[in-house]
C-alpha cells in the first residue's frame, strides 16, 4: 500500500505532537531493536524514530530498512528523525482516500 500526498499531510500532522518512541544509537538497527518497532508500530500505527548514529546517507539506509524489515511506510525524515506508519486491524487513524 502506497500513501498519497493527501494521507501523508493527515499522517505528518499527527506526527506533529508525537515524541519518538525508539532511538537507534551507533549500534545501528539490530534484530532486537527491529522487534521493538514491529512491537511498537502494531500498537501505536504512527511512530516516531530517532536516529543518534551516522551521517545522512547512514540514516537513508536505515529508514529504508526499518521500511523493508517492519513493512511500514516511511511518512516523513527531518533531521535525525523519521515518521512511520503501518495500519493496523483495529484501525485507531482513518486516513481520507
């Protein structure tokens, strides 16, 4: 499932207030911290995740693979922060079509 413009505005806009909720340090993005966000994702649906380590081009590869690994959407980067969403059964956000 792809979002469209439109989804993604609600989604960053919920995102606004939110704090994140993982921080991936210089250890990077290991299994354990890959549960922690498949845990995490499945309750909340939208999170937010700080990544401490590396420079830009090491973020891009890790908001990739937390996207690939945990089958999310990546909604938004700024800085060392990424926005994710994954919907899911019980539908706590109602995203406009």
């Amino acid at each position: 499932m792809s979002l469209t413009t439109k989804q993604k505005q609600v989604l960053r806009g919920l995102a606004h207030s939110l704090k994140p909720v993982i921080i991936i340090g210089n250890a990077g993005l290991t299994e354990s911290v890959i549960e922690e966000i498949k845990l995490t994702i499945d309750h909340h649906e939208l999170i937010k995740v700080k990544i401490s380590a590396g420079d830009r081009t090491v973020r891009e590869k890790i908001i990739a693979d937390v996207s690939t690994k945990c089958q999310c959407q990546h909604v938004q980067s700024i800085g060392r922060i990424g926005v994710f969403y994954k919907a899911s059964d019980k539908r706590k956000i109602q995203l406009p079509r």
